[in-house]
C-alpha cells in the first residue's frame, strides 16, 4: 500500500520474460562468437577499444540501440527490462561498446525533453538516427555525475572532465545556461581530448565546446526542462548500469568456479577446499540479490514507477560494491595467472572499480536513500 494514498503498489516482476531470454540468447551469441581476446587487449592498449562492426551488429543488426525508442520513431518500443538485459550481457563481455552513454543516458534524455505527441523535429530525427545505431550521442556530464549531483555546462573552466565514450560520439548534448544543445563532434570550436582511464575499455576524455561551436548547434530545449531531462537520463543509466555489474559478476563467478575445478593441488581441485567453497558461495549469495536490486531497478524504470528513484538508489548502493569483490575473488582465486595482462581478469576488475564511481558513488546512493527513506545518517541525532 502506498503510505500517502492507501493505493496498492504492484510488486516488481524480477522474473525474466520469454522475449528477454530470446534477447540474451542473440546477445550472448553475437558476443561470443566475435570473441577476441587478443585483439580486444591490443584495442584497449592502443586507446581505441570499440570494435565498429561488433557495435554494428548489436545496435543495427539485432536493433539493440533502438530498445527505447518508440516505433514510430524507427525503434523497437520496448522499455528498460530489455536494454538491462543487454547491459548484463555486455558486462558478461566486458564489451566496449557505447550502449549506456548512448543508447540508454543520451536517449533517454531526449525521450524526456518533450511529450511524445509535442517532440520537436530535431529530436524526433535524433531519436530515430539513435534508434538505428548509425548515430552514435553522449551526454557531455563527467561519467561520475550521479542523477541529483551537480551538472557542469558548456561554459565549465577547462572543458568537462572524464566524458564516457566520447571518442566515438557522433553528437554531443551539452547542456548551457538557456538550454540543452546537440553539437556535431567534428565541428569547429568542439575538442575532445582522449584521457588515460584506469577501465581501458570505457575511454574518458575531456570536451571543450566553445560558444561559437554551441551557437551552431541545435537548442533542443530551455533550461528548465533541460536539467529535468538530463537527470532522467543519469536515473536511467544509474539504474541500468547495476544490470552492467550484475552481469560483470555473474561472469567472474563463474570463471572463477570453473578454473578452480580444473586447478589441481595436492592432486585434488582447489575447488574442493572448504576455505574456496565458503568464499565462491559467499559470493554466489551477493549476487542472487545484486541479481533481485538490478531488477527491480530496471523494472520501476519500466513502468515508470514514482519509486523508481528508490529502486536506482538501492541498486547502485549494492550492486557496485558486489561487483567489486566479485571481480576481485576473481583475481584472487586464479592465483598467479589472475595477475598477468593475458588473462581477462584484470578487465573485469578495471570495469567494476570504474562502474563503482560511475552515475553516482556508491556512498552518494547510499545518502539518497537514506534521504528517500526518511533514515538518519549514521552518527547523526535521533529525531
């Protein structure tokens, strides 16, 4: 029952529809079967990570980019269960791919700029361009923007910092003191200055966008709605990006369970110690309820529930935590092997020490919800 209204409030469905588990299945297929480690290594060392054909084929080929665009506009019109299910998959892979910046944030924003019946023609033609994967649109906020945390503007000193993706970003959505603009990459005054991220498959760089270049541009809204739209879109990434950790952990479980079957000491598994099974259990249990947080995240997004914010707060506040211990049991458990550069582990920890800071700390989502709960901080006097 709702505390205010007396009205009954659905309970989430977590449970994974037929159409999602078809969705995985084609993901999961495409990932695999473009597997590469070597050459995925060599990618990220050179600081170019993303695989155009591979981002192809998922955004245009099984038209994952147009998840949560509606039809008419050329997308899919599904809703952000299905993009979470893509988002595990890509974690699964540790995938470089700008499938949450673009497709879930910078989309998601333009789908809340405007009523569906009242879109503007620049946003409508954006939103289809989106929806087929040939336009590739980063919001330009710092990756660790979390959706109530202070938004930078185009007129920020020394350019925005540790903007996601924006290597490969067609448009920028920058958002200025009258508005929030789409600015073409490659045009005059834009400069995007490749950085050293320490997740070398989610490259950060610094975007400067001077006033002439957002004259040019297209003012796709004033300021007031601007912000109300930019932080949907960080909710929705926010939310979105624990179904990235749940499936980050998903798979460093599962590789560590395997090598430590096939791992033999004292001619027995390692596996088979008691210290190594409490541990990997231990881990399995975290991630049965990362697994029910992500969820309802996505979920509450999709029916566009008033406890969605709630929903995204708990999620990141324990998802990102999970994903970090899973990834670094991962390494742990694969002994020396665990920590050379050929063995993927290091990605995986790399992905989740990132993901924990990205849309929003971990403590910074743990304060929200004690705000949304009414809790007191810890420390802080009883009322």
């Amino acid at each position: 029952m709702d505390a205010e209204t007396g009205a009954a409030v659905a309970a989430p469905d977590l449970l994974y529809s037929e159409a999602e588990d078809d969705l995985r299945a084609a993901v999961r297929s495409l990932l695999t079967g473009r597997a590469d480690l070597p050459a995925a290594l060599a990618r990220a060392e050179s600081g170019a990570p993303h695989d155009t054909a591979l981002w192809t084929s998922l955004a245009a080929g099984i038209g994952a980019a147009g998840l949560l665009v509606p039809e008419d506009l050329g997308g899919q019109g599904a809703s952000h269960r299905e993009a979470a299910v893509v988002l595990e998959e890509l974690g699964r892979a540790v995938t470089p791919a700008p499938y949450l910046t673009s497709s879930v944030i910078a989309t998601q924003t333009l789908l809340a700029l405007e009523p569906e019946g009242a879109r503007s023609a620049a946003v409508a033609e954006l939103l289809g361009a989106l929806a087929t994967g040939r336009t590739v649109a980063v919001l330009a906020v710092p990756l660790s923007t979390g959706p109530d945390g202070p938004l930078p503007t185009a007129t920020t000193s020394g350019g925005i910092r540790a903007v996601a993706d924006a290597t490969v970003a067609d448009v920028l959505l920058v958002l200025a003191d009258d508005g929030l603009y789409a600015v073409g990459t490659s045009a005059p005054g834009v400069t995007v200055r490749p950085g050293t991220p320490l997740d070398l498959t989610r490259p950060l760089s610094t975007v400067t966008v001077d006033p002439a270049a957002l004259a040019a541009g297209t003012r796709l809204t004033d300021a007031g709605a601007a912000r109300s739209a930019v932080r949907r879109g960080l909710l929705a990434g926010a939310g979105l990006l624990a179904s990235e950790q749940l499936g980050l952990a998903e798979w460093c479980l599962e590789e560590t369970v395997r090598h430590t079957r096939e791992r033999h000491q004292f001619n027995r598994p390692v596996g088979s110690f008691q210290a190594l099974k409490h541990r990997m259990a231990h881990l399995w249990l975290e991630i049965v309820s990362a697994r029910a947080a992500a969820r309802g995240a996505a979920d509450a997004l999709a029916t566009d529930s008033p406890d969605a914010p709630l929903a995204v707060a708990v999620a990141q506040a324990y998802c990102g935590r999970v994903a970090v211990h899973a990834a670094e049991e991962c390494v742990q458990l694969h002994g020396g092997i665990g920590m050379t550069w050929e063995h993927p582990a290091h990605l995986y920890l790399k992905r989740a020490k990132s993901d924990e800071i990205a849309l929003g700390s971990t403590g910074s989502h743990r304060e929200r919800l004690a705000t949304l709960t009414a809790l007191p901080a810890p420390g802080a006097p009883a009322p």
